[in-house]
C-alpha cells in the first residue's frame, strides 16, 4: 500500500472490524494519526514505560492466577525474575538497546508497579474470577474488542480492574480514563452474563480511581463508543482523517507524514511550549 509523504492514500479504505477502548482513545486524539497508525499500518514501537507496562502485566496475571496464600511480595520477586530473561530478548526490548544502568532503572521501575499492588490492596485477599480475558463482543452497533485485566468476586458484586503503571490523570480528566473500564464491564456483562457493581482503574503505587457501574454509567460510556464509532466511520466514507493538532504531535511517532503537525509543533517550539527532548524534534531538521 503506497503512502504519500503526508498519510494520503489513494486506494479505497477498507474499516475496521473492531473498536477497542485503546484505538477509540487514539482516533479522538487525532483521526490523521488513528489512519497512519490502524489503516497505514506504519510503525509505532511502543516506548520503554509501555513495555515495562507489560512485564508488569504478565507477573500481576502470574500472581493472581495462583491460590490466594502465595500471592506474596516474594513470590511476585521470584516471578518478576522468571519473566525477566525472555521479556528482555524480545525484540521490542532489544530494540530499546538499553544500556547497563538503563537496565537496572527500567528493572526498578517494573518492581516499584508490581509492589505497588500492594499499597492498593492485599492481593492474598482477593477473590478472583477471571484475568486477562479477551472481550470480543458487539456492543449495540460497535464490534467491541479488548482485553480486560481481572475480574473479581467481592461481597458487593462483581469488580473489573485494569492496572496502570503510569502516573494517575490530574483531577478532571478522570472521568474520560473511566470510559475505558465501563467499557469492559459492558462487554464482560454481555459475554458472562449477569451484573457488575464497580469498575477500577488501580495505578500500581498510587491510588485506585472508581466507579460504580450503574446502568446509566455504562450506558453513557457506550453513547460516547458509538459516537467515536459513527465518526470513525463517517472518515472512511469519505476518506478524509483530519489532522488534530495540539500539544500530543511533539510526541507522535507520524509528523514525518503530517505537514499540520510539523507546522503545529514550530508554532508550540517558538511559543516556548514544547521541550527540545521530544520525540517528534528529529523530524524538524
Ligand atoms: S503530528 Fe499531530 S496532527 Fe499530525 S498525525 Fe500526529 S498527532 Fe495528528
């Protein structure tokens, strides 16, 4: 598929065939970088915090997924050592080419996220149902598909988590983070059946941000879904994914691809708003 140097592709666009919490979030950001990334298919390689995420993720599924009186701090040590070897030959990891004490600080901050757990809640407390499930339903118009971190039994209901191992969002934008996990109560509900009482974004180290998963909170997170929907497809009817401008294009991976973005970031640098450090710099030169 041939790409011109700003994303415009003459051949016709062939949609989706599903929608997920991540790819909804990234076509509101910027339907142009949506297109570059979902129908152009040019590469973003995720950044060191993004695959530390996934360490994390992997020892917390190892961790859960045992019975609850192993799920200690030294059991999580002793799994997070097991992972280590084959996390760092992957590709994405060697392509990092990190080096020695880069190592020792991206180890640090993957122990700090899994030990985190542990300032949230006592895991040898938990009553889990399920971890990382793959929601693969039709949500009203929308072919829903995610993959929900854990699913517990509590005294109140059913709870939906998903970990976090960046920083927790400034006061205000919590609720938009909140969609995501609605989301996944929404599709757990319509795969398992039955109801959810609350869902969780739990950022490992600091705080738990909740919300009780009404009928009318599920239901407003699936009307924003399905607008992101019908806008995601009203752009391939008419081929056209405008450019969103703003502070997110010093780090997108595509202003090789955006002349808007380019031109949006020099406007920001000779405004003193954008650090010379980020990643999108090296396409200015
Ligand atoms: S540079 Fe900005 S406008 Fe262009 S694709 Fe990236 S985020 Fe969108």
């Amino acid at each position: 598929m041939s790409v011109t140097p700003d994303g415009e592709n003459p051949s016709a666009l062939t949609e989706p065939s599903h929608l997920s919490p991540s790819s909804a979030t990234l076509f509101e950001q910027c339907p142009r970088r949506w297109r570059l990334r979902y129908v152009e298919h040019l590469p973003d390689p995720p950044g060191a915090a993004a695959l530390a995420g996934t360490l994390v993720h992997r020892v917390l599924e190892r961790l859960l997924g045992d019975s609850a009186d192993q799920r200690t701090l030294e059991r999580a040590r002793t799994l997070a050592a097991e992972e280590w070897p084959l996390h760092q030959a992957s590709p994405e990891v060697s392509a990092l080419s990190l080096a020695a004490d880069e190592v020792r600080q991206y180890k640090w901050r993957v122990w700090q996220a899994i030990a985190g757990l542990w300032q949230l809640e006592d895991p040898a407390r938990v009553d889990v149902l399920a971890t990382e499930c793959r929601l693969d339903v039709q949500l009203g118009t929308v072919p829903f598909l995610g993959v929900l971190d854990r699913v517990d039994a509590t005294e109140g209901g059913v709870v939906v988590s998903d970990y976090k191992s960046g920083r927790p969002p400034a006061a205000g934008f919590a609720a938009d983070k909140l969609d995501q996990v609605l989301l996944y109560a929404a599709a757990w509900r319509a795969t398992n059946g039955g109801s959810t009482k609350r869902a969780r974004l739990l950022y490992l180290g600091s705080r738990s941000i909740e919300v009780e998963t009404t009928d009318e909170a599920i239901d407003g997170a699936l009307g924003r879904l399905h607008q992101k929907w019908d806008a995601l497809k009203s752009c391939f009817s008419s081929e056209e994914f405008a450019p969103r401008t703003g502070p997110l294009c010093a780090w997108c991976p595509y202003t090789a691809h955006c002349a808007e973005g380019r031109r949006e970031i020099r406007r920001r640098m000779d405004a003193g708003l954008v650090s010379r450090n980020a990643p999108a710099m090296r396409h200015l030169e």
